[in-house]
C-alpha cells in the first residue's frame, strides 16, 4: 500500500492554487528561475521561493544552481505517490463501471 504520510506531502504541496500555478509553470517550462515565475505573476519574489520550497519538499521539483542562478524544473517521479494512490482507487470506479454495463444490459437487452 501507499504509505499514507507522502501522498499527504504531495497533496498538502498541490492543494494551493497559487503553488498549482507555479508548479504547472515549472511544469511547462524545460528550466526556469525564482525571477521569471516573479514575472508575470501577482506574487513576491518571496514567496515564490516559499512556494517553491515546499514543492521541492514534496519532490515535486528539483533544482540546478548555475552561477548565481538556481534552476527549477519539475520532478516526475514526485508525482507517484498520488498516481498510485488514485490508481488503488481506480480498481473501485472499473468494477463499479463494469456492474453498470451488466446492469443496463439487463434493462434494455
């Protein structure tokens, strides 16, 4: 089974939409730094780098300092723990779509 504590992590880092922003940003971005999410967001410099810790906490990004610079870019595998979590319940929603088809194949043959 999961172990309940990391898909917590995962989910407590992704259940802010302003951290959801920055992470679909890194996301869609190959690399990108604390300044260019400043840019054209309505958040501090500060507290993207807040944001960003606690995603880097989560392993849902890694860094890459360059010089004075730190690269962002997203983690994949920080995303597993609640992959695998849905998936466990995915085996719920199959059986239950596959008592329906039996269901509605019995009401209307």
């Amino acid at each position: 089974m999961i172990q309940a504590e990391t898909v917590t992590i995962v989910m407590r880092a992704l259940a802010d939409p302003t951290r959801r922003a920055v992470f679909e940003r890194i996301v869609n971005s190959d690399e990108i730094t604390v300044v260019e999410l400043t840019r054209g967001s309505s958040v501090t410099q500060g507290a993207i780098s807040q944001h960003l810790k606690a995603l880097k906490q989560a392993g849902l990004v890694c860094e890459r300092p360059e010089g004075r610079k730190v690269y962002y870019r997203a983690e994949p595998r920080g995303l597993e723990p609640l992959a695998d979590w849905m998936s466990h319940y995915g085996v719920f929603w199959r059986d239950r779509f596959a008592n329906l088809r039996h269901l509605l194949k019995d009401i209307d043959p």
